[in-house]
C-alpha cells in the first residue's frame, strides 16, 4: 500500500509541476528581461522555488498552492539576481581592463611579427599558426586533456605531421629571439 501512495504522490507532484510550469517560465522570462540574468540561470532557480514550495505548502493553513508559488517563486528570483549581479566585475574596471588587454594584446602581435622575419620557416610557421588559428588550438588542447597551451600545440603539430625534434629546436629559437628582445 505505501508504494502505491508514494507512486500518486509523484503523479501529483508532476501534475502540479506541468500545471504550474507556466507561472515558472512566465516569472524566470520577466524578471530575466528586468534584470538582466540569462534566463536558463532564472528558469533553474524557478525549479528551486517549485521543490521549496511543495515543502512548505500546507493545506491546513487555507492558502491557495499557487499564491505560494507566486511569492517563494519571485523572492528566490529575486534574490537569486541579486546574488549573481554581485558576482560581475564592475563594469568600469571591466571596460579598463579590457582596454589593456587589448592595447597588451597588440603590443605582443606587433612584436611577434617583428620578430617572426629573424626566424627560420618552420618558427615562422608556428608563429602563424598561433597568430591564425588560436581557436582550434584551443580546442584541440582540451580535446586532448592538455592544460598548457604550448603542449597544445605541440600536439598539434605532431598531428600535422611535425616531428618532436623539429618542434623542439624551433620552440627554442623562437625562445632564444624573445628573450633576446
């Protein structure tokens, strides 16, 4: 008998949860578009809400299943942006941050291309494929389960056929030249 209960039990629930899925995503999309939150953050914290609702609903204290919902939905939305917008830098700090990532950035392409006519092909040819492919790099890094970005591309120069000796003298005269400059 008690596992027949328990199986109405989730049948009711999910009812509940389909019936009130709405409400969940009408609240999430709102507040989302008020504050700025990605949606599927809020739409998750609205799962959150449902399950603390079906906790603390009590049909003994003469308030409707969906009054509730409304309320604990809302404040953990809520709160749950408040949360997660002290989490994000300062924009200003941000911006300037960027500017000098970019301005560093630059700095460093200039240097490498001036220093890339100094080197052999075959270092000239790692420094253009780090200057023109860093997304595949990257990929292919963390497809191999490499966490250092010249391991990377050492492997990804195996992969075009490179042999680790060639790499490793060029790796060491691109280095060499750099702490030359």
């Amino acid at each position: 008998m008690k596992n027949t209960n328990r199986i109405r039990t989730a049948i009711t629930v999910e009812d509940l949860y389909k019936a009130h899925s709405k409400l969940l995503n009408a609240r999430a999309y709102k507040i989302s578009s008020i504050k700025g939150v990605p949606y599927e953050e809020l739409r998750s914290e609205a799962n959150v809400a449902f399950v603390k609702t079906l906790w603390a609903y009590d049909p003994k204290r003469n308030i409707k299943f969906i009054t509730l919902l409304y309320v604990i939905v809302n404040n953990q939305l809520l709160d749950y942006c408040n949360k997660w917008k002290k989490q994000l830098p300062d924009c200003k700090e941000f911006e300037n941050g960027m500017e000098s990532a970019i301005e560093s950035g630059l700095e460093k392409l200039h240097f490498l291309r001036q220093i890339s006519r100094q080197l052999s092909k075959e270092a000239q040819g790692v420094i253009s494929i780090v200057l023109n492919c860093p997304d595949e790099l990257v990929k292919f890094s963390y497809q191999c389960g490499v966490k250092t970005y010249r391991k990377g591309l050492e492997l990804y120069l195996i992969k075009l056929g490179w042999s680790p000796n060639i790499i490793r003298t060029t790796f060491d005269e691109i280095t060499i030249l750099v702490k030359e400059n």
